[in-house]
C-alpha cells in the first residue's frame, strides 16, 4: 500500500474518533450545565477548553456559547467536530480509489451536512446524537465492507490510538467537576458505558469504580487499556517479521509501555493525580503517532527537484 | 398530445438532433414515447434527486479551488446505431493515422521529405519535444488514450472539430452519467437497447498493461495524479478505483538506478506502466520545467531506457496542435491510403499570406483559435467580438500568425435541454473516447456529450459552463414506434429427424435449508400454537 494512502486511513481513522468522541465529552458538559446550578459555569467551560487543547487563555467571558462554537460549530477552530469530519472527508478524497464505494459515500454525505448548512442549523443534544450516528454508519460501513488488510489496520490504528487519548480526555473532565454532582455518572453514560459498568460492579457507584472502568477495563471497548490493546495488535499485524525478542517498532513500545504501566501501577497512584497523568497519556499517544509517521509514512511529503538543467 | 416537448422551438440554421421542425426523427421515437406522460414537476423532483446524488457521489470538478457538483441534464442524447458506425470507424481510422504521424515524427520523418507538411509545423510547435525523438514504445502505442472532439453542422453530419492525444478527460463522466440517468429514468432505459459503457475500465487497463517493457509479464500499472487539487482529480480516482490500481503522485514516485519505484509502507515497489495525467512540461524536471513537483526527477530517462512506459507517450502534443489539425486529411490520406471517414471543419491557416489576408478582411464573421490552446481558452468568436476586440486580434495574429487558425462561425447541432424548469434547444458537442491496445483501436460505444447551458452558446466547455448529457448509442436497427410493433411469430428451426431434440437435464429444484431461527422466533411461535390450544380447548 502507498504510503500516502496508509497516512490518509489512518487519519480517517483518527478524525472520525475524534468528531465522535467531542461530541460524548460536550454532550456530557452541556448536560451537566444543564442539571446542576451551583456549578461556575465560567471555570467549567474554561477548563473544558484547555483538556480540549483550545491554545492561549481567551480573554473575554468563557460561556457555553463560546466553547460549543469552539469545539463543536466553528469551521475554523481546529479541535471542531466540524472541522474534524471536514478533515476526514478531505482524507478520504485522498484515498478515494481505495475506499469502497458506500464507505466514501458515508463520509461524503456527513460532510455535506457541514457545507450545506444542515450542522449548523441542529442544536445540543441532537448534534452529538447526530455525530454519534454518523461514527457509527461509518465504522459500520468500514466493518462491513474493508478488506482486512493493511489499509484497515492503519484505519484502526488510527481510531484506537485517537479513543485511547479522547477516552483519558473525558476522565481528565469528570476528575475535574469531582465533588459537584456526579460527573462520573455522566461520564460513564457518554461512552455509552453506564449499564456495563453497573452490571460488572454490582451497581455499586463509586468515582474509583468508574475512572478504574473507564481506564482499565479489559472488556469495555472504550477503556483505554481496551483501546491501547487494540493499537497494539494493529501494529503487530503490521509488522510482517516474525521477531524472537522485543520489539523494534518504536510506536508499539511506546504504547506497550503506556499500557502496562497503567495496568501495572495501583490505581490510587494514578488517581492521586489524574488530570497530570492523562495530561501525560496525550503526551505518550502524541509521540506514538510520530513514530507511527516515522515508520510508516515516511518520504511522502512532496520534493523539490534542485538540479540544474544540462 | 405531449405535453413535454410541447412548445418546443428549434432555432435558428442549427441542426436539431431531435425534431426537422415539427416532425420527430427516428432516433428518438421511444424517448418520446416514454417520457409523453411525464409532467413537469415529477420532472423537476427527478432533476434534483439527480443533482442530490451527484454532491452525495462526490461527482464533482474544481473550478478555482470551489468543488461544484457537474451538471447532468437529465435528457438522453440518443444515436443511432448507423450513425454511430460511422463514427466509429472515422476515429479508428483518424486514431492509427496519428499513431502512424507520431512514430514518423519522432522518427525518420518520411512526411516532411514526401512533402504532405512543412518540417516546420512541427518544428515550430510548442508541443514538439526532442526529448522524445528516435524512443520506440514497447508495443509501438503512443495514442493509448484519445477523445476526437467532434460536431454536428448544419446539415447533421459530425465534423472532427479537433484532436485530443496528450491527456483528453470526461471519460469518468460517460460512465457516472450512464448510471446517473439510469436511476433518474429507470423506465425509459428499460424501452432501449443501449450499448453499456461499463467496460471502459478494463480496456484501458488490458491496452496499458499490453503496454509494459519487454519481459514484464504482470505488470504494475499506475495512474498519476497532479493531486487533490487538480480539476479532475474526480476522474484520476475513478479510474484506479474501477482498474483496481494505485493512484500515485508525484511525491509517491522516485527514480532509482533506471527504475521507477513507488513509496509503500513496506518499502519501494517497481513501477511498469504509468497512465499519466500530468501534461508533458511537468513530468520531469531534469528535461522540463525544473520547477515541477508534479512529476519525478528522472522519468523521461527511465522512459527512453524502456523501463517504464508513459501513456499517453511523451510529445504527443504536435499531432493535436490545430495547425497540424488542418493537415489531418491529408495525412490520412498518405499513412493509410484512404479517404477521411470523418470531414474536418474548413479550416484558414494564418501562417499563409493569402489565407491570412482573406480572413484579416473577414475577421467578424470567423471564429478565431490559438493553436496550443484548451478549454475554449482565448477563441475568439467574430460576429460576438466588439470592435476594440477585434482590433487587438488583429494585432496579435500579426505579430505571431503561426499561433492562430480560423474557421467559419459552425452552429453546434442541438439537443433539447432541461434548463430552468422548460425545455430548450442547447448546443452539444460529442467527444468519443478511444483506447489502442496495439491490435484495436477500441472506441467506447457513447463518448462525453457537452452541452452548452446558456441560451445561444457555442462554448461547451465545462470550465465555461458547460453541463454534460448522457449519450445513449443503440444498438441493433432502428427499431418502428412502439406502438405498431407487431407480436412476434417465433419460427421453429426443423430438428433432424434420427436425431432427438437435445432436452435440458431433469432438474429437481435445489431445497435448501430452512433459515435457522433464534429462539425469539420460536418462543413466540411455540407461545401462539399454546394459545391457540388455549384457545381451542374451552370450546
């Protein structure tokens, strides 16, 4: 597979996440906004914004007008789901020739909704519904019709890498609101996880309970460990070698060493300090992307021919 | 009777492919008759599902950066299956002619010595390049793509109007508008016989892989892009997409040691065969424009090496220079020994003197063209010029009269055309596409119709606002209106007699399996029979 080809499923992969997982996050906020009163709605939209990566401190009132603009409608800001469903289909004309035909038309049609206004005009919570959607027609789409090759493990590569880093997002923004309400119940319901996570404690809630299902559960697809697990078998199938000892790739060590010293380290360790410790998972997820460019990728930025004509 | 081609009016001297004034002509009988009981608005909700399903599609070109979907009128061009031999044959024939010419140009040259055209037509062309003289390709193909522009004068018949050998496009949309329409006008397909176009894809792929070096048995072909951005990065998609192969651009390509190779994710793969749709000055830096990062440092090399083969070939540009144009026939006549199927337009060359002053004194009824120009790029159409216009055109033919040709004022043929809710004439174009896989020259039963959208243009092009038809050729004669059709009398060929009829094998139908049901399914069965005993026992 081209190299620029692999690079643009990848990112399909990774925008597509990403929409998804900013439209769970604001539907969360938004809801909680909604519900209790006594929350300061101007530090919860600021520190919204800054585990979001919105860069430099705006100085003007900080509302929930501003951070919906910010992160859901604004073509223009780059951690928009406007602009990452734009980034997708852009990835996507890319690799058009390789993508089959309902996939292509899957992302295609969601775009549309961006350039012909229909996004802007739906309002919380019928956006994130929407958003969540259309994710899942495309994934589905992806499942149903990719050959399992190279293209689809970039595809998943792309999106487990992007879960991992939205899902420590979400915990970083329930440790934040701790103490107000109950910001974990909404957070397990954004990643559509609440019932799972009932079932599996006994319908015993606790915050630890929750950050410890959210970040480490085997089973749950959207746990982090579940998500690193999954970027790991992905690089795996990728590198064809059959090795005898260690790993070579540099991305799969990253992500192997992420993973294991979340699982390895006791959970009150990591809790003590949550919002610094996801802080450093985005770091990790950000170098595991670079790695992954490295290897992978590599070469296809355009060359600028310095000869001299004879 | 009709009420959608009621009101109708063909205008002016131009040939109306559809109605000689009020009568109908054959070609298009069944169209009629099938679209008589449609009105106007069901009309219109077709037109927009169509436009709908062309955004949804991604079916779009750029014109300055802005992705627009292409128009499609809704109505069929049909022709006829006569008609269309004759077509066929003329570009066959004007499509080996130029294949003869090319390898003759870039070769010993025997036209020039015989005298059929100046050495310096081609000398003097901005497309002939050196870098590709004395390179044989691999099975003598250089025109493995062409699309012969053609149109229909005053009196209906088609006129090559000119050639395109470099890198003619729009075939993708004779293949998205087939199926398009096809969804739009489900039951007037299913009255015709149309020859399919699907097939195009796999004739190209099978003349470019017949392409490859000598001693390459399965062959990497690749189509390269100019990329995201170029116009037609739609089409580019579409035909790796539908060959199965990659769509490569120039960063993905790297020359080494006389090879060219592709970046893949597990290193670099050799490069047979590239269908190229990067014009010629921008392939190669080393022998081009040096600025170019469109193409790959050391191509042309690789090309000359016989290691790769370019499709379209390299150069190919002098045999579609208009000037060379207005020497087509006799060039036919030379290579093949044959009379042109297919007439070119009169056409004035301006590097004549005598020529020149004829139509220095006529310029505001002739329609003036660049001969390296595209796209309707810098014509210049007499009778619609202002004075101003023309006076700076005469200047400009003066001072450099081997760039221009001139040719009489052709009223395109029309074709009625849906455009802002009633039916108009619009003036069409026809580019059939051909592929030459060495043996054949293949040419797709339809082509690429142009149609200009404007009341009165005569500029198709779609970067001037041109939409597109979908071009229905039948197959089979023509065939009498439906309604007289007689039941058909289904004679029974004699049997020999010591002979039995040879009787298909009993066939018992295949019984398959019973779909397994979930337990939800039986549990609520089972639930019914219990309530029908339930039911059944109080009685």
């Amino acid at each position: 597979m081209l190299s620029r080809i692999a690079e643009s499923m990848f990112w399909i992969g990774r925008y597509v996440e990403r929409a998804e997982d900013t439209a769970r996050i604001l539907d969360v906020q938004t809801q909680l906004l909604l519900e209790d009163a006594t929350i300061d709605q101007e530090s919860t939209c600021r520190n919204l914004l800054s585990i979001m990566g919105v860069e430099g401190e705006p100085e003007s009132q900080v509302d929930i007008t501003l951070v919906l603009d910010q992160l859901a409608y604004s073509p223009t800001s780059p951690v928009s789901i406007a602009s990452a469903l734009a980034a997708a289909r852009e990835s996507a004309r890319r690799a058009r020739e390789t993508l089959s035909v309902p996939m292509w038309e899957a992302i295609n049609t969601t775009y549309r909704a961006i350039s012909s206004g229909h996004f802007h005009a739906m309002r919380p919570p019928a956006i994130f519904q929407w958003v969540r959607e259309r994710a899942a027609l495309i994934n589905g789409t992806a499942d149903a019709t990719m050959t399992r090759d190279e293209g689809w493990h970039f595809l998943m590569l792309g999106r487990c890498i992007e879960r991992a880093d939205m899902t420590s997002r979400l915990v970083a923004t329930a440790s934040l609101a701790a103490g107000t309400g109950a910001p974990w119940t909404g957070t397990l319901r954004a990643c559509g996880a609440y019932e799972a996570f009932l079932r599996t404690y006994r319908g015993l809630e606790t915050e630890r309970g929750a950050a410890e299902f959210l970040l480490l559960d085997r089973l749950f697809p959207r746990s982090v460990v579940f998500a690193l697990n999954r970027a790991e078998q992905c690089l795996d199938n990728l590198e064809a070698t059959d090795r005898r000892a260690g790993f070579q790739n540099e991305a799969q060590r990253l992500l192997g060493r992420l993973r294991t010293e979340l699982e390895y380290r006791s959970l009150a360790d990591v809790m003590a300090d949550l919002p610094n410790e996801m802080e450093r998972l985005q770091r990790t997820t950000a170098l595991a992307t670079e790695a992954v460019t490295r290897s992978y990728f590599a070469g296809s930025e355009a060359l600028t021919w310095q000869g001299v004509r004879l | 009777m009709s009420s959608m081609f009621e009101g109708y009016v063909s205008s002016g001297p131009a040939y109306d492919e559809m109605f000689d004034n009020d009568a109908l002509r054959p070609p298009y009988l069944r169209l009629r008759s099938s679209l008589e009981t449609m009105t106007t608005p069901d009309l219109i909700g077709r037109v927009e599902a169509l436009q709908a399903s062309y955004l949804d599609q991604g079916v779009t070109f750029d014109i300055g950066g802005e992705e627009r979907a292409f128009p499609l009128d809704i109505l069929p061009r049909v022709i006829e299956m006569d008609t269309w031999t004759t077509i066929e044959s003329g570009v066959q024939q004007r499509v080996n002619a130029l294949e003869a010419f090319l390898a003759d140009v870039y070769d010993a040259g025997a036209v020039f010595d015989d005298g059929v055209i100046p050495r310096e037509v081609i000398a003097t062309s901005s497309h002939f390049h050196r870098e590709a003289a004395n390179v044989r390709p691999a099975n003598g193909v250089r025109v493995h793509v062409s699309g012969i522009d053609l149109i229909r004068d005053n009196a209906g018949e088609f006129r090559v109007l000119e050639d395109n050998v470099r890198v003619p496009s729009g075939v993708s949309y004779v293949m998205t508008n087939r199926r398009a329409i096809s969804a739009a006008l489900p039951e007037t397909i299913a009255e015709h016989r149309i020859r399919p176009v699907a097939g195009y894809p796999q004739r190209l792929l099978a003349a470019l892989r017949a392409a490859a070096p000598a001693g390459v048995t399965d062959p990497t072909v690749v189509v390269l892009t100019p990329g995201v951005y170029n116009g037609a990065y739609f089409e580019h998609a579409l035909l790796a997409r539908t060959m199965g192969v990659e769509l490569v651009e120039g960063r993905d390509l790297e020359c080494r040691r006389g090879r060219v190779m592709m970046r893949t994710t597990k290193g670099l793969e050799p490069v047979h065969v590239i269908y190229r749709r990067v014009d010629d000055e921008f392939l190669d830096p080393v022998h081009f424009r040096a600025d170019s990062m469109l193409g790959c440092p050391g191509m042309i090399d690789t090309a000359r090496a016989g290691n790769v083969t370019l499709a379209n070939a390299v150069g190919n540009g002098v045999a579609d220079d208009k000037l060379v144009y207005t020497y087509l026939p006799d060039i036919i006549r030379y290579y093949l020994n044959e009379e042109p199927v297919l007439k070119n337009v009169d056409t004035w060359r301006l590097g004549d003197a005598d020529a020149r002053e004829e139509v220095l004194d006529r310029l505001d009824e002739l329609v003036l063209k660049p001969v390296d120009g595209s796209g309707g790029k810098g014509i210049v159409i007499g009778p619609r010029a202002t004075k101003p216009e023309l006076d700076e055109l005469r200047v400009k033919v003066l001072e450099d009269p081997r760039s221009w040709i001139a040719q009489p004022v052709v009223q395109l043929s029309t074709v009625p055309t849906f455009v802002d809710g009633e039916l108009g004439p619009r003036h069409v174009d026809l580019r059939p596409f051909a592929v030459n896989d060495g043996n054949r020259v293949w040419v797709l039963p339809g082509g690429l119709t142009r149609v200009a959208l404007a009341k009165g243009e005569l500029i198709v092009n779609s970067s001037r606002g041109g939409g597109s038809k979908d071009t229905w050729v039948l197959a089979g004669p023509p065939v009498p209106a439906p309604v007289t059709v007689p039941a058909p009398v289904l004679v029974a060929e004699p049997v020999p007699a010591d002979e039995p009829p040879p009787s298909p094998p009993p066939s018992s139908p295949v019984r398959s399996v019973p779909e397994s049901a979930g337990p939800a399914i039986s549990e609520m069965s089972q639930q019914q029979e219990q309530q029908q005993q339930a039911a059944v026992i109080p009685c």
